[in-house]
C-alpha cells in the first residue's frame, strides 16, 4: 500500500473554476496517471484501490471528478465571478 500515498493525492486536486481550463486539467491528470503507472508499476491492488476510489467519486458526480463535468451539478457560484474567471 506504499504505492497510494502517491496516488490518493490526485483526488484531492481540485477542478479549476474556469470551465476553459477543464480540458486541460483533465488531460494533465490523464497524463500523470499514466506516467505513473508506467514508470512505477504499483502493485495490482493499490491500482485496483485507486480505480476504485476514482470510479465512486466520478460516479457520484460530486464535482470533483477530473475525467469529465457532470450534466446534473451546477457550476459554482465564483465562476460566474469575472474577477475569478478572468474574462
């Protein structure tokens, strides 16, 4: 289980508030998942663990999920913010 102390940290990163940069943060997290898993090769059931974890919190579309935004979850109420948003 040495092997989730790198892992479970990525599900803590939150989503950025501006919806244009959501493609990007997802692709950087796809990314360094897959630089991970290919240069340090965790053992089956931390990976299994963390697609695991990955899976419930994607599935419940608590808006943490870096894959994809969910239809039913609002957008937070800052980045309706111009300040935030940066327009």
């Amino acid at each position: 289980m040495y092997c989730l102390q790198w892992l479970l940290p990525v599900l803590l990163i939150p989503k950025p508030l501006n919806p244009a940069l959501w493609f990007s943060h997802s692709m950087f997290m796809g990314f360094y998942l897959l630089s991970f898993l290919l240069e340090r090769k965790p053992c089956t059931i931390c990976a299994l663990v963390f697609l695991a974890a990955l899976f419930l919190i994607c599935y419940s579309c608590w808006g943490n999920c870096f894959l994809y935004h969910c239809s039913d979850s609002p957008l937070p109420e800052s980045a309706h913010d111009p300040a935030v948003v940066g327009t």
